[in-house]
C-alpha cells in the first residue's frame, strides 16, 4: 500500500516539473503569457509548500532552484525528457483502462 502512495507523489512532483518546464517555455516564446506566468507562480508555491513536504522528503526551495537552473539552462525541449526518466525510475508504467477511465498500477 505504502508504495503505491510514493509512487502517487513521484506522479504528481513529475507532473510539475513538466508543467514548469512548459510555462518556462511559453514564456520564453511570449513574456507577457499572463497564463503561462500564473501557471510557473503556481507550482513555484507548490515547490515551497507544505503539500510538496508531505509528498517528498526533499527540501523544496532547494528542489525548485535546482529545477530553475535546469529549466532555464536549456533549449526548448532540448532535454525535458531527461527530468521525466530521472522520475520515471520511481513510478512504473502506467496503464491507462479507457473503458473506465481509471489509472491502473
């Protein structure tokens, strides 16, 4: 049970490591994105949340500059692939029942 709820948390930190990958793009495309500045506002205060601190033994300050270096020391998409394996290496494929529409482990 305990490892299906780390590999939940390892899910949702991905997700946002992938969605601030993707505003940082957008705004390095249009700097007035308002959308894309609010989204990269919004997982910045997930990162130095208290949610993130439940999810992760990790400190989230530290987690976030590390992601920031990473992010804006890139071209687009020219590595986003490598978060994702280093993430990937917690949580198994997922297996998507579209009958239900549920996420199987």
């Amino acid at each position: 049970m305990a490892d299906g709820y780390r590999r939940l948390a390892a899910a949702i930190v991905l997700q946002a490591v992938k969605d601030y990958e993707e505003a940082v793009d957008k705004l390095k495309e249009d700097k007035w994105d308002f959308s894309a500045k609010h989204r990269k506002q919004e997982i910045e205060q997930f990162f130095r949340g208290d949610w993130f601190r439940v999810l992760c033994d990790m400190d989230g300050e530290q987690a976030l500059l590390k992601l920031k270096a990473r992010t804006y020391g890139r071209k687009k998409d020219s590595d986003t692939v490598d978060t994702a394996m280093v993430l990937q290496a917690r949580v198994p494929k997922t297996r998507i029942c579209a009958a239900r529409k549920t996420v199987r482990w």
